[in-house]
C-alpha cells in the first residue's frame, strides 16, 4: 500500500492523543466531546479486551476520530489473539489499526520480567502476519533504531510480503523536558555545536531517526502514528532547561500540533507525509502527568492553547496542487541588499548555462520544485528556507563571501550540477 492508501479520518489534520486506562461508557460519554472540542481525529485506545474495544472504537468513530487500537497484554503471554481485535473493528466498519506488542525492551511487557528480543521478533511477525491476512493494519512498536533494523531484516529474510504492504510504525517520541526544535535550539547548540537527532534522540522529533532505517531496508517508509510521546507535566530530566510546568506543557504541544497546520516540524524542516499523527500520553486519569488529571489537576492552559488551534485540514503531498510550471527558481536578495548584486552578476554564467528563472520574489518561488537561495541572511532572511519548505519546494542555499558563492556556482557550471 502506498501512504495515500491507508485509511484516514475525514477532514484529517493529524491531531490525537491516548486516551485514558478507562473504557467505561460514561466515561467515553465525558471524555471523547473533549476531544471533539480539541479538534482530535486520532486516538490510542489502550484496552483489556476486544469488548472495551469495540466500545471505545464506536464512540470515537461516531465522532469523527479514528481509533487506534493497543491490546493491553504481555509479549511473553500463551494466549494471544490480535485477529478478535481486527474482527471487532471491522465489524463496525472502522480500519483495523492494531499495535502489536508494546516497548519490548520494558520488564513490564514481559510475563517473565526479563526482555527477550529475538523472542519478541518472532512473535510480532507472527501475529503481524495473522493481522494482516485478516484485512488489519499491523503496527509495530520498538524504540531503538538496532532493534527496527532487526525486525525489518527478519521480515525480509521471512519474504513477509503482507506484513511489509500493510504495516505501519508506532513511535514514541517524548520531550523530556527539552523544547520542540530539540537539539537543535540555540542551547544545546551552544552545548554541543551541530548536534542532530542521530546524537541526542531524547526528543519529540525522534522519529525523524528512525525513519531512515525503514527508507534504507526497505525503500520506503510506512506510515508513522505515535501512539505515546510530547511533554509529561513535571518532566526535569536535563537541568540545563526549566522543568515542564503549565505553561511549557501548553506551548510546547501546541508547537508541535501547529506543524501539522504549517506543514514544518519545530526545527524548521518539512513535515514528512509518513507522519501521519501525534497521540501524545494521556488525556485522563490518575496519572499525574494527564492533561485532566485527577490527582494533579487540569492542563487548562495546555486544552485552551490547542482548542484555540484554527481548524484546518492536514494537507499531504499527494492532495496539495501540481507545481506551476517553474523546474526551478534562483532566488536572490532585492536589489537594494547587502551583495545582492554583486551575487547576481556573479552568476550570470550559472544562469545562462541552465536557463533557470531568477529574481527575488519569494511568492514566485513558492510555485517552484526547486529553489537555489542565493547569499547569506543578510540577503535572503533564513526564514524563507523554512516558508519555501513548507510550500513544499525542495531548498538549497549558497552562501559565503563573493569569492565563495561564486567558486560554488563555477563547480556546478563544470560540473554540469544546476542543483544539489
């Protein structure tokens, strides 16, 4: 199945979170209009049985929301049967997205008490394979790159064919209580001058790591829908920031939900279509770090932030309009900014050799495939990078002194390079 295939809620805007531990009907009476209110379309309905399930998934369908369902058992356990779940959705007429397993490395997901890894592969191929031969979109959980390299491969070597057009992937991308552009703020910059995710994963843009695991197995990615993840109220794991308090709490995951209006994740990159939603932990219950939390209180700031959230409908690559007829845009500071000219005429040669349009409209450039800024912020603010990605323009960026900008374009001339 291609991204595009895969069911989604109607007027989808990639909004949801995990529902509470309790699944009784006055319960959900109470608590899904909230999430309606919220504008949420996805939801992961942790649950004891296929009863509780089909409970949950009608109530929630009915709203407009698409259930996601987590079967709460042990990878270890002698009876498992994740087909009832699949049975009970589709006999409601709901997508049968079914988490198989959870966490394998946490003691609790274990019987024994003691994580077997190849033990969890097995049976995740297994049950993934009677998932989808029932018509269910199998989903698999692991949080370590090592470990998603695993699984794939054994399914490759297991030739898994339904297992591989079907499955989608559950990340967990939490917060701690680091901002959302995390590392890649000005802080940890600081810290640790041009940190990435592939160096510090203790982030809500974690799975941008373990996307090119799947891309680099098996030539695609599936779609991602994070099951768990944002900021835990309370969160003061790294001392160089302020613990997650109310105020934190709101902002941060109202930037982060904002990325699926703007269609650019927090650090400035372009929303990947594989991200499918964000399901962040809890919404209700006991836990004291729930957004209607009975020991701690309400989140009331962080339900007003994302309640305020205009509402929109998430647009994918494949639904948003053809480009305009431009391959490619040269974009270049107004005339009246610092070097602009000089780098204009600087790159005559490139230009002519290439016939790309030029010149320094940046509305021009947003109807372009592929945009070459040229100069350096002083010429071109940087936050037309992040606008152009947004539109969904493929961004590049020369810059430096004279000599330097012009020696680039010099190379791609003798090259034959007009881009990249």
């Amino acid at each position: 199945m291609r991204l595009q295939d895969f069911p989604r809620p109607t007027n989808d805007n990639g909004l949801g979170i995990h529902f509470g531990l309790d699944l009784r009907q006055q319960i959900l009476d109470t608590y899904v209009p909230k999430m309606v209110e919220l504008k949420m379309k996805w939801c992961l309905v942790a649950h004891q049985d296929e009863l509780q399930l089909e409970r949950a998934a009608q109530t929630l369908w009915s709203a407009g929301i698409m259930p996601v369902s987590r079967w709460i058992c042990r990878i270890d356990q002698s009876f498992l049967d994740f087909v009832r779940n699949v049975t009970a959705l589709k006999s409601l007429g709901i997508p049968a997205y079914v988490q198989i397993f959870n966490e394998p490395g946490d003691i609790r997901e274990w019987l024994s008490g003691a994580p077997n890894f190849n033990q969890f592969v097995q049976r995740w191929i297994q049950h993934a394979d009677l998932v989808a031969d029932a018509g269910g979109l199998p989903g698999l959980q692991v949080l370590d790159a090592t470990e998603l390299r695993a699984v794939l491969q054994a399914l490759i070597a297991a030739n898994a064919t339904s297992i591989l057009e079907r499955m989608w992937f559950c990340p967990h991308p939490y917060g701690a209580n680091h901002p959302p552009n995390y590392p890649y703020d000005a802080r940890n910059q600081q810290d640790h001058p041009g940190a990435t995710i592939f160096d510090d994963n203790t982030s809500v843009l974690s799975f941008l790591e373990l996307a090119p695991v799947f891309e680099n197995e098996l030539g695609f990615i599936p779609p991602f829908i994070a099951g768990e993840g944002g900021w835990q109220f309370g969160a003061r794991e790294d001392n160089r920031y302020p613990a997650i308090d109310d105020d934190l709490h709101a902002q941060f995951h109202r930037a982060f939900f904002d990325a699926f209006a703007t269609q650019a994740l927090p650090h400035g990159g372009a929303l990947p279509d594989y991200l499918f939603a964000l399901c962040p932990w809890i919404f209700f219950g006991p836990e004291e770090d729930a957004w209607y939390s009975f020991t701690r209180g309400t989140r009331q700031k962080t339900i007003d932030a994302i309640k305020a959230l205009p509402a929109f409908t998430r647009a994918f690559s494949w639904e948003r309009a053809p480009r305009q007829a431009i391959a490619h845009y040269v974009l270049f500071g107004a005339a009246d900014a610092p070097g602009a000219r000089a780098w204009l005429l600087g790159a005559r040669n490139y230009l002519l050799r290439f016939g790309a349009t030029f010149g320094s409209d940046l509305e021009t450039a947003r109807n372009a495939a592929r945009v070459t800024i040229v100069g350096d912020a002083r010429a071109v603010n940087t936050d037309a990078d992040a606008e152009l990605q947004r539109a969904g323009c493929q961004v590049e960026r020369i810059a430096g002194d004279q000599y330097a900008v012009d020696a680039a374009l010099a190379d791609r001339v003798a090259r034959g390079a007009e881009f990249g």
